[in-house]
C-alpha cells in the first residue's frame, strides 16, 4: 500500500514556486539571446557545450541526451540540425555499431564563441547580481545536493534500453 506524502507547508510551497519562476524567467532570457545571437535552441546551445567542453569535443549520443535530459528521439533531431548547419558532425561509433559519435566543429566552436559574451552577461545580470558571494556558493551548494539526490533516479533518457539490459544478463 503506498502512502500519501506530507502537503508542502508554505515555506516549500514559496521554494517551490520561487525556483520554478526564476527557472522560466532565466531560461526565457537565455533562449531569446541565444536565438538572436547564434540562431540556437537551449538544447541546441547545451549540446555545443557540452561537446566544447569535452576534452576530445566528441561524446556519444546516449551520454549527451543523458546529461542534458532530453530524449534520444529529441536530442537526435537537435544533432541532425546542427549537422545541416555545419556545428557538428555525427559519425558511428567506434565500440558500438549501433551508437552514434557526435563532434564540435570549427563553425561549432566559432558559434560558441559568438554566444558565449551575451550569454554570460545573462547569467550575471539576471541571476548572480543580486546575490553575494556567499549566497552564490550557498546557492551553488544547495543546487548541486539537489541535483545529485535527483540524479540517483535516473531520467527516462538515461534509462537502460530493455534490450541492452536483457541482453547484459545474458552474457
């Protein structure tokens, strides 16, 4: 028999509330500059990132769609974008035939460093200015617990695929 949980008391209800409008009113900012400036999709800008802040600028397509927490249907669709444009490269991966490698390109990386001035200015106007120091690394704390203990439920993007999993048993 499942329980029902505790209702929120107000001080949840106003974290709540408080963290999911200035979710959307940072992400509505950073979409409308990223969009201007670079012609980029959120996800779009988090999969060139991702992929420049790789050390070899490549990751595969599972670990991308894992990390950003999008679909594999989705985040495919952003890649092949991104190809048409010359951003990235997709290639088959060396261990697996059925996975996919995908790769910053120079254009990637120059789009990158396009964005990156605007988006930065974004995040310090809207987010970090008015906060000090201290509240920033509380901030950051806090986030990254709440993050972590989420992260131990893996999304459905980062969930094991039922033939990949049977398979393992298998062997």
């Amino acid at each position: 028999m499942t329980s029902t949980p505790p209702p929120l008391d107000a001080t949840q209800l106003g974290a709540y509330f408080a963290l999911i409008e200035a979710s959307s009113l940072l992400k509505h900012t950073v979409e409308q500059q990223l969009r201007e400036t670079g012609d980029l999709s959120y996800v779009q800008f988090q999969l060139l990132a991702t992929l420049g802040d790789a050390p070899t600028g490549s990751r595969r397509m599972t670990d991308l769609a894992d990390g950003v927490v999008y679909s594999r249907s989705g985040l495919t669709y952003q890649a092949q974008t991104l190809e048409k444009r010359g951003l990235v490269t997709r290639t088959p991966a060396t261990d697996d035939e059925r996975g996919i490698t995908v790769t910053i390109t120079d254009a990637g990386r120059a789009v990158l460093a396009e964005v990156f001035p605007g988006h930065l200015a974004v995040l310090d106007d809207l987010l970090f200015a008015p906060l000090s120091r201290s509240d920033i690394e509380t901030l950051a704390d806090i986030l990254a617990r709440v993050r972590d203990h989420m992260r131990r439920t893996p999304p459905r993007s980062a969930a094991r695929r039922r033939r990949n999993a049977a398979a393992d048993q298998s062997t």
